[in-house]
C-alpha cells in the first residue's frame, strides 16, 4: 500500500530533503535528547559528587556512543512512551521516554548502578532546549548555509560573466537608463553575502538550570557545586565541531528565553526576502526574453502547449521562500512569549521549525536549478536599448548642466517626455545646441550599449 502524506516535505520533495532530514528531523531530535542526556551523565561522573561512583572507561565510552541510535532504538522509545516497554506502562511523555531508554541500555550493558543519576536535577525543557539548540545549529551551519554560500557563488559567478552585457533598466517600471545584467545580479550576491555573514556568527541559547531556571534542586543536594560553571561545560561538550555555536543563558525561567531563535529565523527571514526579490526579477526577465532558459530533454512545459518552457524553478522558490517566511516569522513572535514561567503552547510550534527550514532548502536549490539553466540574451537586450534611446536625456542633460547651459533638464523634458526618441533624434538635437566642440563631442558620444557607469565593477568585471 502506497504510504501517505499531509505534508509535500515528507512525500514530494523527501528526496530532495534527505541532508536536512538527517540533522534535524525527528529521528535528528531523539538522538540530540539522548545525547544531552548522556553528556550530563558524564560531566556528574566529572564531579566526584558524593554517592557517585566513578564511571569505568567501557561505561564512558558506552555513553559517548550512545546517541548513535538505530531503527530498532526509535522504535523502542516509541513504545516506551506510547505503548509502554519492559514491564512498564506508557508514559505520554517523550523526555521521561529518552530517560528510561538510557537507563535500560545502562542496564543490558551492565551499567546499571548509575541509572539513578540520569537525567538528575534537570527538568524536561533543559533537554529539550539542548536538544533544539543541537539541531538548529546542524540544519544552519551544516545544510542551510553551505547551500546559501553555493548560491551565493553562483551569483558572483554570473555577476563576472555579463559584468558588460548592458541592459535596459526600468524604475517604476519605465524605461530608466542602461545596467548591466551583471550588475544587477551583484546586487542580490552582496545583499545576499551581508545576511549570509550575520547567519554565521548567530548563536543559538540554550539552558540546564532545572525546574524553574535557578537550580533549586542542583543546591539543594551539592550547595558547594558550580552548577552554571558545570552546565557551561555541558554546552562546550556539545559545542564541538559546531559552525553555529550555543550558549547558556544566564537566567531563564522552566524554558529557554529563545530571543535568539527569533534572531536566527529572523536572519533568515531577511535571506529569504531577499531571494523573493530575485526569484520575480529573474521571472520577468525571462517573460520579457532578455533572459533564456535551457530547454531540459524530456521536462514538459505545459501539457497542452508543447512550446514552452517555464520557470517553473523561480516560481517553485518564490512559493516555497513566502511558505518559510510564514513560519518563520510566526516562530519568531511565539517562541520567545511564555505565560508566567511556562505554557506548553510552544511545544507543538517548536516541531515545527524543521518545516520552516525544509521549505527554505527547496527554495535555494531550485533557485540554483534556475539559475544554471538561464543565459542572458545580449541580442535581445541591445535591441530593446535601441529602442529606447530617450534614455540618454540624463547623461545628455548632465553635461549640459556642467557645461553651463540653463534650463539643461527641461530642455531634455520637453524633448523626450512622452514621445519616442530614436539615436537620430538625439543627434540632431545635439547638433542644434550652441555649444564647444569638446562638449557636443561628449553628447554625440553617449550610446546606449555603452552608458553603463561602474557597473561593470561593481559587478566585479574589468572596466
């Protein structure tokens, strides 16, 4: 029987998915609890707390190991906490699972004097915020972001190569004056490497200071501990080999503060706006046929209008990139509000989060798709110039200005406005004008294709 889906992320796009899926889907956030808890396990060991017996080199290294969990180990805290396992009935609860889980693997593996000590003088949510912290840092620094940076590059790459294809830019939708191609997809590289650079120094909080965030019951058995120093520790063992880093928040209540959630999906909420804003631009510039995209063998446009080949990845992206923002801008209000010091009204939202990321992968890899699909149609585009020649009235009305001559602008006002100008027009008009040889040189001069400014170098071609 053919399985189903409520969502495309599980069903049409799994395979598209796998990467991500792999550090922060379900089975991702079972192995980040279970490590949490292990890796606490081994800092109690560290303490030489009293009634505490030192842990042998085979256990310690059974607890490293551990969170390497396996099909039949999902399966297990599944049934621990939904059906009941080992003798003991279901607990309904999903951290309260991950303990038992432990502490029967301790058990089997003939461990088990310090099952006790498992999961001491935590509360739930310090697991859980180990655990989310654990698997925000995996899915940005080890997918969302390499695969930012690929696009990225793709970007400068192209932004190189039609650095000098002048084009026809429009403000306000009208003809303005010449670009380049190059240079306005450097435009969205460098606004897209500004956000990418902040994504990298996000850190991600995350707290172990027990029930209600000040370490009651921690004091109350060892007064004379550092606890915070030793939940510091916590979070350097799980800091290891992290792109994005976590911290432990100096004061919280039962849960994480989690403003630096909102930090890091408002970054990239700002990435995500920004690749919208590509995504339509490239739209139109394929609509308009200054840019051309690849025919792929076999890849059907319509099914009832042979011809055509869609843009189908641009659409894709700007559906999916307004699907995260969605998400992600209601993570960013909901998760850093609590009633008094906890509700569980976050619990459901926060699995929720890998949505939010899964539909921000797809956007950027089929904006990559797109994009090494397309070339720029420099013919098409100089042939749009040249029908627009009344472009030119800035630089013409500028030299003139700076050669002295009044009322430059409404000169060029009334000869352009509302009218169609060809390259003729322009030069008869510059011929009319009283003016020095060297500056009717500079107004003859000006051509469409060439009026281009910097633009070449700041798309970071040659001038």
């Amino acid at each position: 029987m053919r399985e189903d889906f409520l969502s495309p992320l599980d069903g049409r796009y799994k395979n598209k998915l796998a990467d991500l899926r792999s550090v922060c889907g379900e089975a991702a956030f079972a192995a980040a609890r279970v490590r949490a808890e292990s890796v606490w396990l081994l800092l109690l060991d560290s303490l030489k707390l009293n009634g505490f017996k030192p842990m042998i080199a085979k256990e310690k290294l059974f607890l490293e190991k551990i969170s390497s969990l396996s099909s039949t180990d999902l399966e297990i805290l599944q049934k621990i906490e939904r059906q009941g396992y080992n003798g003991r009935p279901a607990t309904n609860h999903d951290v309260k699972a991950v303990e038992y889980f432990i502490a029967d693997k301790l058990t089997e593996a003939g461990f088990g004097e310090h099952v006790n000590w498992i999961h001491f003088a935590l509360t739930s949510e310090d697991v859980n915020s180990l655990a989310y912290g654990q698997i925000l840092s995996a899915a940005t620094g080890e997918v969302l972001l390499p695969a930012l940076e690929t696009l990225r590059k793709e970007l400068a790459l192209r932004a190189r190569k039609y650095a000098r294809c002048a084009m026809l830019a429009r403000t306000h939708g009208q003809p303005a004056v010449p670009t380049t191609f190059g240079k306005e997809l450097k435009v969205f590289e460098s606004r897209l490497a500004r956000q990418i650079e902040q994504l990298k120094k996000q850190q991600i909080s995350c707290k172990a200071g027990g029930a209600v965030g000040s370490y009651n019951a921690h004091l109350a058995v060892f007064p004379k501990v550092n606890w915070p120093a030793t939940a510091k520790r916590l979070i350097a063992q799980l800091n290891k080999n992290r792109k994005i880093k976590l911290f432990l928040s100096p004061v919280s209540t039962q849960i994480d503060n989690r403003d630096s959630y909102a930090e890091l999906f408002d970054n990239l909420r700002r990435i995500n706006t920004i690749l919208l804003d590509f995504s339509q631009d490239m739209w139109r510039y394929i609509s308009s046929g200054l840019v051309k995209q690849k025919a792929v063998a076999g890849e059907v446009g319509s099914s009832t209008m042979p011809q055509k080949v869609n843009p189908i990845d641009f659409e894709n992206a700007e559906g999916n990139l307004g699907l995260s923002n969605a998400l992600l801008s209601f993570f960013s209000q909901k998760l850093p509000v609590s009633r008094l010091q906890r509700d569980l009204s976050d619990s459901t939202v926060l699995r929720n989060v890998a949505a939010g990321f899964g539909y921000c992968l797809l956007a950027y890899r089929s904006l990559l798709k797109g994009l090494k699909k397309t070339d720029f149609d420099a013919v098409a585009a100089r042939t749009e110039l040249n029908h627009h020649a009344e472009v030119l009235a800035e630089g013409f009305q500028t030299i003139l200005r700076a050669s002295g001559v009044s009322h430059a602008y409404e000169k060029l006002k009334t000869f352009t406005r509302g009218r169609t100008v060809t390259a003729e027009d322009l030069k008869k008009f510059a011929e009319s004008l009283d003016l020095d040889p060297k500056t009717k040189q500079k107004l003859l001069s000006l051509d469409v294709g060439s009026y281009i400014g910097l633009a070449p170098k700041q798309a970071g071609g040659k001038q």
